[in-house]
C-alpha cells in the first residue's frame, strides 16, 4: 500500500539529492551497498543493546538509500537488471538485519522468549513473501498482490520500534509484530493461490 502512494512523494524529495550524489560521481550501486551497511550497522549494533530509538533513528538515516539509487538510476539510464537484482537481494539484508536485532535483543538481554519468536517468525515470513514473489516471475506467472508489503512491514516495525525507545509500552510492539505475523502468512497464501491459479490455467 505504502509502495502505491509514497512512492512518488519520496521520489520528489530525494530527488535534488540523487542529482548532487550523481554530480559528484557516485553510482547507484554505492548508494545501494552504503545504505545497507548503515541499516545494518543500525540494526546489529543499536537493537541488541535495547537502544531502539537510535538504533531506529541510524535505520531511517540509510533505508531511504532505495529511493535514493533507483531515482539515480532513472536519471543516469542505468536502470537494468543488475541494479534490480542488486537492489532486492541487499532489501534481504537489511530487512533480516532489522528483525534479527530484534531477536538478538529478546532472546538475550531482553529474556523475552515470545517477542524473540515473534521477530524471528516476522524475519522468516517476510524472506518467504519476497520469495514468493520472486519465484513466480522467475517462471513466467505475477505475484504482485498482498497485503503486507515490504514498505508496509519496515514502516510498522521501526516506527513501532522506536516510539517504545521512547517510552511506549512495549506490549504495542508485541501487537504489531504479532499482526505482521499474520498479515505475512496472508500474503504468502494470496501469492501462491495466485500463482496456482495461473499455472492451473495453463494446464487447461
């Protein structure tokens, strides 16, 4: 949801920024490596400490790098499948990076055993959904439907996040993470009935 709607909105702020780092000779792919290892760098060294509102803060500082690189490749006539392909396998990293943090946390220092399963169910469904998609275009079908997208899952997540650095009780990430949870394993059931309903239809 999030994709269909911000989309164009971030693309028109970031893009004086895409213009200056393409002046100053810096490629897309850089953008795309340095804004993982800064989500990573967020994620790994802030959350597993329970520093969640800076270690949030260091996250939004760099997640917007998928804007950034893909505005710049548009500009610069790079868009290709390199730069695709680069750009969703390192949304992999930084995305387990994020949910990992959460599961080093309380399944440490946090002791919190519910909220380590609940991070790292979100971790694993949230690789099958982008899989899933994956997978169908690879042979021929569409998966493009759900309803917990990756814009959608970061968003709830590091917002969630980072207010309960703030202060806010920590049961309201439980409930969030519990329902990402669900919304994922929606989105991997709407995403295979798709696709089987395609390959049905080939058969017939």
């Amino acid at each position: 949801m999030l994709n269909k709607y911000a989309r164009a909105l971030f693309t028109k702020i970031f893009t004086p920024v895409a213009r200056l780092f393409l002046k100053l000779g810096i490629s897309p792919d850089v953008v795309t490596i340095v804004g993982t290892l800064g989500v990573c760098v967020g994620a790994l060294a802030f959350y597993p400490r329970h520093e969640f509102f800076w270690g949030t803060i260091v996250i939004t500082a760099f997640v917007f790098s998928d804007t950034v690189d893909g505005v710049m490749a548009r500009m610069s006539h790079r868009s290709g499948k390199w730069g695709a392909y680069l750009d969703s396998t390192l949304d992999r990293v930084g995305d387990s990076a994020i949910f990992g943090g959460l599961v080093l946390w309380y399944a440490g220092g946090g002791d919190d055993f519910l909220m380590a399963g609940l991070a790292l169910a979100c971790l694993i469904l949230g690789s099958v959904v982008s899989y899933a998609k994956a997978r169908a275009e690879g042979l021929g079908f569409t998966a493009n439907v759900g309803i917990a997208e990756r814009a959608d899952r970061l968003v709830a997540t590091l917002v969630t996040t980072g207010l309960v650095g703030l202060g806010l009780p920590e049961v309201v990430l439980t409930i969030v993470l519990a329902l990402l949870l669900i919304a994922s394993f929606v989105t991997v059931l709407q995403r295979m009935l798709l696709v089987r309903q395609q390959a049905l239809g080939q058969v017939s």
